[in-house]
C-alpha cells in the first residue's frame, strides 16, 4: 500500500553522514564523531542504590502515571538550583522534546527562526518539522553579533541559542555579550530559546550568568541531565515565563502524557543528597584532561593553515581547515584510517562552511586522542598537497 | 512579554472537566474517572529484582543513550510476540507518543482522519495538534460500520480504531466486523491505525486477530506496556510497514532521540522470563471481578431508563443516561456527593452526545463500587424526577 506522508514529513531524510558514522561503532575506530558523554563518569553505584530506595519505598510513584508537568519534588529541587518559582519548570523527557515542543507551540508555517552560525544540528531537525524559515545570525567566537537583532528580525518567532560551549563549536558566550543580546532581544519584544546542557562543564567550575537569569520573562531555558547523570535517562527541562510554560504542558499531555516517573523519581532519589555538585567535578576533571589532550595533540600534528579554539568547558573543538579542503568529503577516506569526526556542514542554517569540522573528545581516552589526531593531520596535510581521495 | 502562540497551539486548552476532576484526588471521593491501572497490579517485586541485576549487569546500556528505534532485545522481543520482524517495531515514549508521531508524519493541515463514534480522547488530542478535519464514522456497539468507507471517505489521511474494549466505550469488534473493515480500507488503500492498549485484557483471555494480522502492510499498530506492566515506563511501541516505520524513526529522533534506555532494558529483564503471562491472568482477573461488581450494581440500583454495555475486557463501562440528561452538568453535583465519572461528549468528534459517561472500575475495590454507583444512581433518579442542581 502506498502511504503519503504529511509535507513536513517529507522533509525528512536520512543523512549520508550518518550512513558513514554507523561504521565507527567498529572498536578499531577512534571516534570524535559522538556526542556522547563517557559512560565511566557514569554515578551508577549511586543510581544503583537510589534504584533500591525507590523500589522499596517509593515504588507506586515510580510505577503509575503522574502529572504531566513532572514530578513535584524534582521540579521543586531544579527551581531551587535555578533560584526560580516550580510553576516555571516542567521536566521533558531529554531536553530534544524541549526543542520539539517548544518547535510546536511557538512555530507556524513560514514563521522566521533566528539560530547562531552555525548552529546546534538537532534544534534544526526539531524545529524544521514545523516548517520555518531559519535565519542564521552572523557569529563570531563570542556567539551571534547583537547588532544582528535590527529591524530585518522584527517578528521573528525567536532566537535559539546555546550560550555555554556551545554543540558544534564549543565556544562560550561572555558575560557582556550575554548582556547586549538580552537587551536587544528585550527592547524587541523577541523571545529568547536558551538551550543548556553543556552549563555546567566549565573546566574551572566558573558559571556565568543564564540568559534568562538577565529577563526571567523573556528566555525559554532548557536543561539537562544527559551530560551530568546519564542521557539513557532522557531526562531534561523546561523553565519558562508562566504562560509558555502552561501552553507547553497542554502540548506535552498530548506528545507522551509525562516523562517516565521511574526516571523522575530515581534521579531525584540521586541528587536530593548533592551527589550531583560531585559527579559534575568529576566530569568536569575528565573532560578538561581531554580536551587539554587533544589540544596538545591538534599542536603537536595539524598543518599550517588548520585553526580550531581553545573551549573552557563542553565536549567539542571546532576545527577549520584552509579553504578549500570539504571535511565532508575527506570523511570517507579518514573512517577507511579508523578516525570519525563530523563534518561542520550540517550544522549551518544559511551558507555552508564545508571546510569546517567538530571533535568530540568526551569519550576518548588522552592517548588515543593523541593517535587520532595524528591519523586526520596526516590526512588533512595530504589534502592540501593536493593528494585526491576517492 | 506577550508570546504568540503557533496556530496549532492556539487550539489547545484546558478542559473544565479536567479542572473538576482534579478534586478527585481527595481520598474520600471514589472516582470512577480515572484511566489508571490499579497500582496493586503492578509487578513491583520483579521489577526491583530486574532493577537489581540491570545495575549489576547492564549499567552503561542503561545509562547511555541508545538507538532511537529501541532497544533491540525489547524490539525483538515485541515482534516475536506479535510474529512480526523486529526491523516493523519502534519502541515509544508510551503509546501517546506514538499517536503523537503518527500524527506528524502522515496529517496535513485540513487532512480528512477519520475516527471511530466515539473515540480515544487522547488521539483526538495528539492529532488536533497536526489540524485535521476528523470525520466521525457511524458505529454500533461492535464498532465502525464497514459500509461508512465509502466514496465520501476516499483520499482520507487514516482510519484511527481501538479495536479491543475501547476506551472510552469498553467495546471489542467482533472478528466478522475486523475482516470487513480491513477488507474495504485495503481495498481504498486506506491506512489503519490500530490503537491497541487493552488488548491483553480480555477476561476470559481470548485473543481476536489484530487488524494488523489481518493486512500487516496497511496498518500502523500501536501496543503498550502501561495496562499490563506499569505506566509509570511510559513504554509503548509502534509496528508498522518498513517505510512507516523508517519515516517514524526520523521523526522520534527529533521528537526525544529515544525513549528511556533504562525503562527499556528494566522492561526487558522484566518480561524475558514470561514474568508478563503471569502477570496479565492477575490483572485480568482482577479487572474481572471489578467489572463483575460494577454491573451488578448498576443492575441494582440504577433507575429505569439508564443502559449500559457489558464489557468482556479492558477498563470501562459506557453508560447511556434517558435522553435530556447531561452528564457533563451533572458532574459538579456527583464531585459534590464524592463520586467521579468522565462525561462522555468529549470523546465524540462529531455531535456530542451529553446523556453518555465512562466508568472506569480499575482502581476502585468492589464495596466502593457498590457504593459509589448507589450515588450515582440516587442522582441520576434525582435528575430524572426533575431536580436541578446548580
């Protein structure tokens, strides 16, 4: 039989990269590709034990249906790290159903979304779904240019961005940057989609200002707990001005009923104690080791010509390459030397950077990384004494 | 900040009915309102010895994120059940979700979906959002009539069923019905979605064909593992044909990448040693004598006039009040007595029909069913003799 997919449906394919990705799960391969976080920071003693807590104690909770806003002493702990009211959080169910319900209730056909260049490549899949217009900002290391928010952006549906080591680029916002943006957003009456699940991994423990800790009612703030707990929870939130935070829910009821209680229930039972402050310093040594490994690395092996940043936090550094050189098209011929990455083009709303790429060194061990990395800078110095791969 | 909602948000509201029943909630009254399980049903002792040994055992496939189709073993474990090949099976985020992401991926705005008389109030919901003309097909208590596929129904999105003890009505469709139903919609090459939550819980155990079985490439099957396991997993699946199913995969990556690793392998471990067998006979059962209860005291004490079905399966009763009557008006009265009922005009997507309600007997023990439909009895007598209640 044939079936017709609905025209936003239609929009959907598959990429071939990740056709090329599906083979890194190969051990041999040293993937820079995942954005997963390392399974071994994992607090699965403490999930372990809070697992038994809630089995014994609190298992008709974890077990039946529950408020499709969340479970109540969850909200209650996220609004107290965030010092807000809970009536503004609602748990989701990671923080993608963030961006796709936010997608749904916010975006009309043809209504304009403004995103960073480039952008975080599975808001752009959320959000495409229900058809926008996206309109890329101009961006520099410091995050999208405030001047951009001028007239040409009047009606805009919103702005989506991610602030703190941002996915792909790793790049923080600074604090006066963060500042001017609000305001301009503010005095243009432009809401503001906050998206956060790297905030906490700043190397040095320094955490600045959220967007909307600077207007409360005028940023949509998403959360976490996939890169700080563990992402098999699927556990993440919404914080937003009442009104949204209301029509989001109606929305949510009707996409899942409510996030898992059991997941609800168990994370609360493993950071009511503040296991959390610890897991995050652990995470926090691991990913800073890492990074600084791969950066020592992309010194020692990269060819003149490749530039990349220096992240304080996060799981990614974004590569460039001489223009010229396609990081999509040298992909092929990097997995067939067991080395993964991904290519930056996807993560682009407007023009494409093809010579541009994100390494993810979050679940490589140092020395690995440091092969690695020396594999793609063999490669790339290739490419540009014109060697041709096919 | 004003915030303008999408179109399809602007639809969404909150019920008053919702806004009475959350009083229910109040220990003394006995609410027949809920959908929910009983949740002394709920395997809670396997379920914390899996928990156990999925620590032990399987921490990081439970803590990190997965493939969004599912967990494989839980995918192949469902199609064995359903012989089918597990590459047909996703698992959802509950079947809500997969209402949900059937909705996105096949309705356009004005798409006509048409639906049972009358029908699954959280379909109506999940759909709305993708703004369809739902068109209410003609039914008697075996279901849709076959013969309402017809010309006027030609080019329709899908035909949305539960074919086992619907909600809210409790009716299952003969096998006769099935096949005439699957017969014309193949014969238009019209797609079926099978919403199939209660169909483990016939009393007597009996099995009818699933539509699917009957024409596996023209029907979308949506099962669940809320009426028979726990809820509070929010763990449902979709079996579909394999381009069904693929463009609903993209469409559940965007929507939250995948459901819960943890929920997933928790319920596998849960089921892979027949634990579900065993555990649907007590849930059967249980619902058995509930129901056994709640129609011998409608029989007992409700007034001349009033008619109800009697359901073999599943969770409901749908009463008919004389004609004139209005349920929905007169809820406030039976909240006010400490007796709750769903009024059942909602559930109509066509002409509402204010003299029904549903009755759900699944979490109320047989002496407060007796007591409670004495209440409502005594109401309903009320009403008739012409009393008004303000």
């Amino acid at each position: 039989m044939h079936i017709e997919f609905s025209r936003r449906a239609q929009a959907l394919t598959s990429s071939a990269i990740r056709e090329i990705l599906k083979v890194t799960e190969r051990p041999e391969v040293i993937s820079f590709a995942g954005g997963l976080p390392a399974p071994e920071s994992f607090p699965t003693d403490a999930l372990a034990r809070a697992s038994v807590r809630v089995f014994a104690r609190m298992a008709y909770t974890a077990l039946q249906y529950g408020p499709t806003e969340g479970y109540a002493p969850l909200r209650e702990w996220i609004a107290a790290r965030h010092g807000t009211d809970p009536a503004r959080v609602v748990v989701t169910t990671g923080s993608q159903q963030g961006l796709d319900l936010l997608g749904k209730v916010l975006i009309d056909p043809g209504s304009t979304v403004l995103v960073e260049t480039p952008t975080y490549l599975g808001a752009l899949q959320a959000f495409s779904l229900y058809e926008p217009a996206f309109r890329a900002l101009p961006s520099d290391d410091d995050g999208p240019l405030p001047a951009a928010l001028d007239e040409s952006t009047a009606g805009a549906c919103f702005l989506y961005a991610q602030p703190n080591f941002q996915n792909p680029t790793g790049r923080r916002m600074p604090v006066a940057r963060r500042a001017d943006l609000v305001r301009r957003a503010q005095e243009r009456g432009l809401l503001i989609v906050e998206d956060d699940p790297y905030g906490e991994l700043a190397y040095d423990g320094e955490r600045l200002p959220t967007l909307r800790s600077l207007n409360p009612d005028g940023v949509a703030y998403l959360g976490s707990f996939s890169k700080i707990l563990a992402p098999g929870l699927r556990l993440g939130y919404l914080i937003a001005p009442p009104a949204l935070a209301a029509k989001f829910v109606q929305a949510k009821q009707a996409a899942d009923l409510h996030t898992p209680s059991l997941t609800q229930v168990l994370a609360y039972e493993s950071v009511r104690d503040g296991l959390l402050d610890e897991q995050i310093e652990r995470v926090r040594a691991r990913y800073a080791a890492q990074c600084g490994a791969m950066l020592d690395a992309l010194a020692r092996h990269m060819p003149a010509g490749v530039q990349w940043n220096r992240p304080r936090g996060g799981m990614f550094i974004w590569l460039t390459l001489p223009a010229g050189l396609d990081a999509g098209a040298l992909l092929a011929e990097a997995v067939a030397r067991n080395v993964a990455y991904v290519p930056g083009a996807a993560f682009y709303a407007g023009p494409q950077e093809a010579n541009t790429l994100r390494l993810s060194f979050a679940t490589v061990p140092p020395v690995r990384i440091e092969q690695g990395v020396a594999v793609l800078a063999g490669l790339f110095a290739e490419a540009l004494a014109g060697v041709r791969f096919v």
